[in-house]
C-alpha cells in the first residue's frame, strides 16, 4: 500500500445513495430555492419511463420544469450546443443530469457553457474555464461511468472524429442521488458493458501511478464489489442486491479514479468510440485483457490484489506471476460468461487508421499515469492485436458458401 508523499482526496459532490434515494429530489430543490428545472436525459430514459418517476418528484416542488432529450451514445459537441440553446431560452437556475453518462456528460457541459461562454470545444484539459458552472443534480441510471461523481465530461467533436475531455472541481455535480433502483430496467447488454466500465476504473485506478493507500482501498473495493455481483445483474436483471452492489461498485470506483485518473485501457478507448461509435463499455472490456498483460510486469503485488479481489485463490506455493496472471484470467473469464467480444472484428476497423488512433491515445492524460512506460509503438501495437481480423476469416467464408 502506498502512504508516501502528502495525498489529497477530492470530492466536490454531496451524495445520496439507496434504493428510494429520489425521494430526496424536493428536499434539494426547495433547500436551495430553485424555481426553473432542466432535466438532461435521452430517449431511452424517456421510453424506460424512468424520467416520468424523477418528474413527478420535482413536480412535488411546484417548479417550472423543461426536458431536452435529444442525446446519443457518446455525445457529440453538437447536441451539446442543441442543448446549450434550450438552456438559453429557458434559463434555468439548477440543470438534472439524469441517465447513464452520455446525458450526464452533456448536462455538465450545458453547465461550463452556461456561465462561461463559447463551445466546449474551447475547455479541453483541466481547470481551462474560469466559472463555477450552473448548480447540477446529477442522476444516474447505469452502474458504470461514476459520471456523477468526476469532475469530468467527455465530449466528442464528430467534425475531427476525437473525444475531448473536459475536467475541472467547477463542473463537478454539486449532488448526486445514487438509486440502486433505476438500473432496474438497464438490460443484459448494457448492464455487462457498463458494469465493465466501472471494473475497468476500478482497475485502472488501483494500478495508476497516482494511486495512493485512500484510493486503492477504495479501488479494491469496488473489485470486490463488482466481480461478485456483474454476473447475476446481468443474468437476473431484478435481482435488487445484486444492483444494489453494482452501483455501490461503480460509486466507489468514480470517487477513486477522480483522484488518480485510469490509464492506457481509457485512452485508447476513446479514439475506437470516436472512429467506429463503439459504445464505451464495450471498447473498454474488449481493451482490458491486452491492457491488463502488458501492464502486469510493471506491477505483480498489484495484480495478485486484483486477482484476490476477484475470488481467485492466492497461493503462496506460486510464484508472484502466477498469481498476477490470475487477475488476468479472471478478466477473460468474466467477460467470456457475458458474451463480451474477444476482439473488435464486428466493428471493421480500419488497419490503416491505427497510427491516427494511436495518436489520438496518446493526448490523453491517462497515459501518463499508467503503471507500465508506454510509447506511441507500444499503443500501435496494442491496437493490432485488438482489432481481429481485417480479412474475411475462415469462418466467414464458410457462412458465404
Ligand atoms: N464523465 C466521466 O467521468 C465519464 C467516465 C467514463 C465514461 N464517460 C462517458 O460516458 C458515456 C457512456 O455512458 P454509459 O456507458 O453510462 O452509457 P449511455 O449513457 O450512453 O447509455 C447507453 C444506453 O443505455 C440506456 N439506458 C441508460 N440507463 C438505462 C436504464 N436504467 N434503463 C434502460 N436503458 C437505460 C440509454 O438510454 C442509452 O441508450 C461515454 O460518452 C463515456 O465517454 C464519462
Ligand atoms: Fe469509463
């Protein structure tokens, strides 16, 4: 465990977490007098009838409420400014992100636009704007990215095909309400790519080099948390407990990894979701594995934590790799039992764009903190072991004739 050097633990976030936790929604808003309420959200929250729940709590305030849901995967710079108009004409005094990151991220950067001027496009980095943003009420409905607890938002600029990351204290959600119970309706799908999400942070976070004895704890965890529960929320969606777990899991491992940032599994993702729209809990399980095995030299005690985290067994009659390489096991094991992809050959990846996309890794801050060295050639080579096949495999050709 690491205790050198001073550590600082940042949370700029009061948080409500349970099952009912939304009931909490009009005691905030009338603490704080609010009186014009924008809610972020997308279709899927809409059709999920998760957003019918959350107004009839803050129509229990008696405010003037306006939806803008017209948000995708991966959001763009674009809806952002579509939303960034709606929020001029109505002028609201408190935003509610509310949905899986994607909405959460957008109403964040509604949020720095909102006091600061110009687009979000101006603010790549940290600390790059000046204004607390617009007060946010962040609401999530997927055990993954911790969005509601970062000081990050993740925006993608659909004209140069990058996704930028905007970080600062100001933009950080000022509440977050954490209800087990809205991933209720999540499906199997998703519920395994989110849920992967949050064990890579977890991950990531535990083998950064900015980690420390508060935030590996936490990291470990939230390991803990999340490989004894993924499976059955993804195989018995109604399972309360095992939600429950999961965003417990995916809380502890945001207020982690907002304290250390992740590593080369995040900053090679982005570039894949930006080029190809892979959802960001699939190119980031697919990543892993690959991620995981070169890391491993740089950290063994490390991983051989990650692997107990995970329900292997240690023993001390195996060398310190063997134990490592479990956690790597457990890994591909975990993701096999939820139909997780090894590679990305669905998505048709282009050989030609892996030095474009490694470039692009390579801005990210993640890279920096990484447990192992990386160069621009190691990214590039991580890149061609993950894509698959480029040419029709022997399978396909089968299935022609
Ligand atoms: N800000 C951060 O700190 C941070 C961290 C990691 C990732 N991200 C970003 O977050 C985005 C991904 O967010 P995500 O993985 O949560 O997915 P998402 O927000 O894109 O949602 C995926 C789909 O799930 C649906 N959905 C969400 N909750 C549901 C529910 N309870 N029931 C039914 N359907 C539901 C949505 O409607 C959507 O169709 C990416 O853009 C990623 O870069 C941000
Ligand atoms: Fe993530």
């Amino acid at each position: 465990m690491n205790f050198s050097g001073l550590n600082t633990f940042n949370c700029a976030t009061e948080i409500f977490f349970g099952c009912k936790s939304i009931q909490k929604i009009p005691d905030i808003i009338s603490r704080e007098h609010f009186k014009r309420v924008m809610i972020v959200c997308d279709e899927g929250i809409e059709n999920a009838q998760i957003l019918d729940r959350i107004l009839e709590q803050v129509q229990k305030s008696g405010v003037e409420c306006i939806v803008f849901s017209n948000i995708e995967a991966n959001p763009s710079v674009t809806t952002v400014d579509a939303g960034m108009q709606v929020c001029t004409e109505f002028n609201p005094d408190v935003l509610i992100g509310l949905g899986g990151g994607s909405p959460i991220d957008v109403a964040k950067a509604i949020g720095v636009i909102a006091t600061n001027g110009g687009s979000i496009t101006d603010y790549e980095g940290i600390d790059k704007f000046e204004n607390q943003s617009l007060p946010l009420l962040a609401i999530p409905t997927t055990a993954g990215t911790a969005s509601e607890v970062t000081i990050f938002t993740v925006i993608t600029d659909t004209q140069t095909e990058y996704k930028l990351t905007v970080g600062g204290r100001k933009l950080a959600a000022r509440w977050a309400i954490v209800d087990p119970e809205l991933t209720l309706t999540l499906p199997p799908k998703l519920t395994a790519a989110t849920g992967l999400d949050a064990l890579v942070h977890a991950i990531e976070s535990y083998t950064s080099k900015m980690s420390y004895a508060l935030t590996e704890a936490l990291a470990l965890e939230s390991i803990r948390s999340i490989s004894s529960s993924l499976r059955q929320a993804v195989y018995a969606g109604d399972n309360i407990q095992a939600r429950v777990a999961m965003m417990y899991g995916s809380l502890v491992a945001g207020l982690a990894f907002n304290n250390t940032r992740l590593g080369n599994v995040h900053a090679m993702s982005h570039p894949l979701s930006a080029k190809y729209h892979v959802p960001h809990g699939i190119a980031n399980s697919i990543l892993l594995p690959y991620v995981m095995e070169f890391n491993l030299p740089a950290c063994p005690e490390k991983f051989a934590d990650i692997a107990k985290a995970m329900g292997e067994n240690i023993s001390t009659s195996q060398t310190l790799m063997e134990n490592a390489y479990k956690a790597v096991n457990a890994v591909k094991q975990l993701s096999k039992d939820l139909k997780i992809p090894a590679n990305f050959s669905d998505y048709n990846i282009d050989r030609r764009n892996i030095a474009l996309m490694a470039k692009d890794a390579m801005k990210s801050g993640n890279i920096l903190v990484n447990p192992r060295k990386t160069n621009i050639e190691d990214i590039k080579l991580l890149f061609e072991k993950t894509v698959g096949q480029s040419e029709p495999s022997f399978k396909n050709l089968e299935s022609v004739q």
